[in-house]
C-alpha cells in the first residue's frame, strides 16, 4: 500500500481507464470526421448508421474490445511484476502510456487494413450506394460500381422504331462493359424488365446492381433524339440525364457520347480504346437498322426469328461490307443455327460462319467482335489450344461480357476442364441472372462435376427465367436419366412435347423413346432404325439418339453419333463428359475420338488433362 493507504494496481486501473476513455473519444470523433469528409453525410441519422455499419464492416469495434482487454492484463501483470521487484513509478506510469498511445494506432490499423490468408491488404471501402439505409433494399453482393441498361422507350410518332430503341440500349451496354470496374447486368436479365412498369429498387435487387440506365428514342425521318437519364437503384434518385439530339448519320458518336457520360457520373476513368465506337462499324444508317434488326429477331430465339434474324445481318453486311459487328454476328448465327434451328441446312451454315468470321477478322483484328469470331474459328476448326487463347482475349478487353464468360465455360468444358469451367460459368449467371441459356450451361457444369443437388436447383432457378422452357426441359431430363428419376423424367418430358416442337429431330425421337421406357431393347432396336434414316443424319438427330442410346445401355451407338455428328464440328464435345455417357468414355474406341478432336494434343502440349482422361505409360492415356 501506499502512503494514502491506496493499492497501486487501483490506482493504475483508474488511470488506464480514464486514459482509455479519452483516447477513444479522440479516435472516435478523429473517424467521424475524416468519414464525414470522405462521404459528405453531414450528421444525419443515415450518415451516423451508415458510419457504424462501416467500423463494424472494418472490424473496428472487435479490435478495440480485444486491444482493451488485452491491455488491461497487461497493465496488471506489468504492476503486479514491477511492485515486487520494487521499481520506480515511473515505469509502470510509461507502460500504461505506451498501451494507452497504442489504441488509437490499432483501431487505426483495423480501419485501414484487413489481415487475409494472402497476407495484410488495404481494406476497401465500401459503396456509398451499398451502405447505411439503403443497404436494406441493395443486394448484398452489388458490386461498387454496378449498373443495367433497361430496354430505351420508343417514342417515335408512328410507334415503329421498337426495334431500333432496342438496339440502341443493347449498344450502349455492349459499351460499358469493356469499362474496366463497372459490373453490367446482362441484356437477356435487363430485357426482362421491358414494358414492365416494374419498382427500380425491384429491379436493382433482381440484377445486383446499384445503378439503373433508362432512357427514349425518338426517331423522325434523318433525325433522332435519345434521352437518358442514370439512376440509383436504392431510392430513384436522378444522379445524370442529357438529351442528345442528332442526325442518323451521328449514331455512333451519340453511343460513345452517351457511355462516356455515365462513366463520368460512376466516378469512372474512361481509357482510350475502350469501347468498341469506331471499331469496325457503320456510318451507313440502313446498315445500321438492318443490324439492330437483326440482333432484335435472334434473340426471340426461334426457327422462323432466327432465319429471318440471318436475312436482316446479311442485308447490313451487303450495304455495308466493311461493317465488323455484323459479320462477328453472322458468324455466331450461322454457327448456332448449323446446330439448332436450321440443323439440315448444318454443311451449308458451317461454310458461311467460316467466311463471316474471316471477314470480322480481316476488316478489324482487334476488335472484341473479331477475336469472339476468331475463338470460334479456332474451336470449330479443334485448334484448341488457340481458341483459349483467343477466348481469354476477349475476356481481358471485357471481362464483365456474360457471353465472352459464357463461351469460355463452355470452352473449358469442351477440352474436359469441367472445374475450371464453374468459375466463368457462375460469372456468366452473375452478370445475367435472368438470362436462362447461362442458367443451363451452369447446371450442366454442375452435372458434370457430380453435383447433381446443385445441378437441379439451378435447373429449379430455370423454370421461372427468360427463355424456352422446352429446352431447359430438355436438358434436366438428362439429369433425370442419371438419377433413374422416374417422376421427373416423366415431368420433364410432358413439358418438352407439349405445344409446338422446339426442335423437330429433338420431338420426334424423343416422343418414339418415352413409349418404350420399359421396354429397353425394342428402344435400341428403334434407335437404331433413326442412325440409318436420313431424315435425321443432323447434328441435333445424332445428339438426341447419343443421349437416347446411352441411357438404354448402347455405348457403341452412342459412340457412333458422336463421331458422325463432328467429322466437320466440335460443338457437341462438351456432352461426352455428362455421368450419362461414363460407359461410352470406357470404349478403347473412345480414345481414337479424342485424338481425332485433337484433345489429346492440346493435353499433352498444355500438361492439363482436364478431370477425366489421365496420361498412362510412354504415349497413352485413360479416361473415367
């Protein structure tokens, strides 16, 4: 004790307090004002929860608690320690300063930086648009800069230029996304909103995004008038709008204009060469509608939309040879179609996908339409190994393109790299979550990779997006077949053959096989009797009669469509790495189907054998 009868240890406790006490006061008021400076919240009650939302989100407040604590066992320990050892005053008093001195320091370091399994990296900060109270109504996964392009308003006199408006909204999007930082919903999910008198914050929390762009098209003879104005998804609050008024011939400088003004209000530094204005397009204003139209019918997605969606690009390339963004266009049509919807006309398709894209490649090298087009090339023509390097082009010039994210997932799923394929796949649903085609390319990954649960419920998630329920059905119908799941086979299969075909090949042998269920052997028989009908030598024919075959147990014909279907294409290879198609891949025959592919090149020269074949000895290899 000391000479006032006072314990020591209680003494250094009041002043470790009190000096605790006013340190945090200091930390406390110095935090609030540098994040009043940084956000301009004034002292608003949003401003203050939005404040505490941030400390909590750096973890401030855990690293203060702990600090004290730990603090005042020290202080004890050090007092306890130095009264016994009978040391001068003044050392525990400079003890307790160096701990209180530290507070400030540590809850300072906790704001500052964030401790990672990858070391100590700078905290970042969170989106003004994100925070506080309008936290409750953004998605929790928005990113800090994040906006869709909604569907612009045809405002023109006669109501006519739908398709137009369209194209000028779709155009705009393509654009931002090469901005480097800036997340872009999808055009597919943004399109969904069309004609909708639907909620912004609705519309915000749907596509994760903080930001919305909605705008007109006002269309009169030579001239055009396209409003926009840029939102916040949280509240509808107006950040930017401009009108801009021009001649038709100015179309695309009113796009760049227009891209490189919401860039500007999203704080967002605009590089050169960033957008594709300029990049191999029109000037040419009839081109120009001809290929607005065109994008417009294929994305209708149907036999008679996409026929007609060909004879419009073809129309803008003819008043237009030099225009780039159509032949990239063409090329993917062409080839979609040899596959799909114009499936007997495949040979004549794959010739004119070959020449568009050597077109696209030709007028303007570097441009995203131009390398798409060339990774096409290079994977229908299975030089793999420069087709990723092409897809992984496309998506450093735009890596928030759904499509770009898409095609590479599908790529990597092509060459058996079915792991490697979920991250670009989950990207491409991330970017367009109302989009139904990435949806399903997400659960056949999925499928792939064994995990049937997670398959069925982005097939479930299906069921309510954009797109032809008759091929999402279609697809988790094979997922059935490898479950043995009657009931939903059954479901899927009403759904497929109800109303008109989607795909004729598709229906007819389908409907022949759901009457011989359980019979497996006349099944075989039948399935046997399509491979010799000419009626159905096309490429989705001998896919239906692959899947049919393989599910009745008859690996070799299963086999043998494989290889009829791609002497001339490699768009059906991702589909023998499907739990279905297990017992084809164990064929000593199967082996030849990949060499011939040139998967086994592309292996060996890559030394990544993807999750299903493995080298074996001085040249072989085995698959499972």
């Amino acid at each position: 004790m000391d000479k006032a009868g006072e314990d020591p240890r209680h003494r250094a406790g009041i002043f470790f307090s009190i000096a605790i006490t006013n340190s945090i006061f200091i930390a406390g008021n110095a935090f609030s004002i540098c994040h009043w400076a940084r956000i301009g919240a004034g002292g608003t009650d949003a401003g203050m929860n939005s404040f505490i939302t941030e400390l909590k989100r750096r973890k401030v407040f855990q690293v203060g608690v702990a600090y004290i604590v730990l603090a005042w066992v020290i202080a004890q320990v050090m007092d306890l320690a130095l009264e016994n050892f009978a040391a001068p005053d003044w050392v525990i008093k400079t003890v307790l300063t160096l701990l209180v001195v530290g507070f400030p320091i540590a809850v300072f370091l906790a704001w500052a930086y964030d401790l990672t399994p990858e070391g100590i990296k700078l905290t970042e900060d969170a989106s003004p648009e994100t925070s506080g109270a309008e936290a409750a109504v953004a998605p929790p996964a928005a990113i800090k800069q994040s906006i869709a392009v909604l569907p612009f308003a045809d405002m023109s006199p006669e109501k006519d230029q739908e398709y137009f408006s369209d194209g000028i909204a779709e155009e705009l999007l393509n654009q931002l996304t090469k901005l480097k930082g800036l997340h872009v919903a999808g055009r597919t999910s943004s399109f969904f909103f069309k004609g909708k008198n639907e909620d912004l914050r609705d519309i915000g929390e749907k596509l994760n995004v903080a930001h919305i762009l909605e705008g007109s098209v006002r269309k009169a003879g030579n001239r055009v008038r396209i409003t926009a104005q840029l939102v916040k998804a949280a509240d509808g609050y107006h950040i930017w709008s401009e009108t801009f008024d021009r001649d038709l011939d100015d179309i695309f400088a009113i796009q760049d204009e227009t891209a490189k003004s919401v860039a500007g209000a999203l704080s967002i530094q605009l590089g050169v060469g960033e957008t594709e204005f300029g990049d191999g397009g029109t000037q040419n204003p009839e081109a120009f509608d001809a290929y607005l139209n065109g994008l417009s019918l294929y994305h209708q997605f149907g036999r008679r939309e996409t026929a007609e969606a060909i004879n419009s690009l073809e129309k803008a390339v003819e008043l237009d040879p030099n225009f780039v963004l159509a032949w990239g266009w063409l090329a993917q049509i062409y080839d979609n179609a040899a596959f799909s919807f114009l499936s007997e006309q495949a040979e004549e398709l794959g010739k004119r996908s070959e020449e568009a894209a050597q077109r696209a490649i030709s007028i303007a090298p570097e441009a995203i339409a131009s390398i798409r087009a060339l990774a096409l090339l290079k994977t229908r023509n299975r030089e793999w190994a420069e087709a990723d390097q092409q897809w992984r082009r496309a998506l450093a010039a735009a890596p928030g393109d759904a499509h770009s994210n898409y095609e590479y997932g599908r790529f990597l799923l092509h060459v058996g790299r079915a792991k490697d394929a979920l991250h670009y796949c989950q990207r491409a649903v991330q970017i367009d979550p109302l989009s139904l085609i990435p949806c399903v390319l997400l659960a056949v990954v999925h499928q792939v990779n064994g995990n049937t649960e997670e398959a069925l419920k982005e097939f479930r998630r299906g069921e309510g997006l954009i797109g032809n329920e008759q091929f999402l059905s279609s697809v988790t119908l094979v997922c059935a077949m490898e479950q043995n799941d009657r009931a939903l086979m059954e479901q899927s299969l009403d759904k497929m053959l109800e109303g008109e075909p989607f795909l004729p090949d598709d229906e007819s042998i389908t409907r022949s096989m759901r009457t011989r269920l359980d019979s497996p052997e006349e099944a075989r028989k039948e399935l046997r009797r399509f491979d010799v009908d000419p009626d159905y030598d096309t490429p989705i024919g001998r896919t239906v009669i692959t899947v049919w075959a393989a599910y009745f147990g008859d690996y070799e014909l299963a086999l043998k469509q494989f290889q009829d279907v791609s002497q001339d294409r490699a768009v059906a290879i991702f589909l023998v790495w499907r739990p279905i198609q297990k017992g084809m891949r164990l064929l000593p025959a199967f082996k030849d189907l990949l060499r011939d592919f040139k998967l086994v090149d592309y292996w060996q020269s890559t030394g990544n054998w993807g999750d299903f074949c493995r080298p074996v000895g001085d040249g072989d290899f085995e698959c499972l």
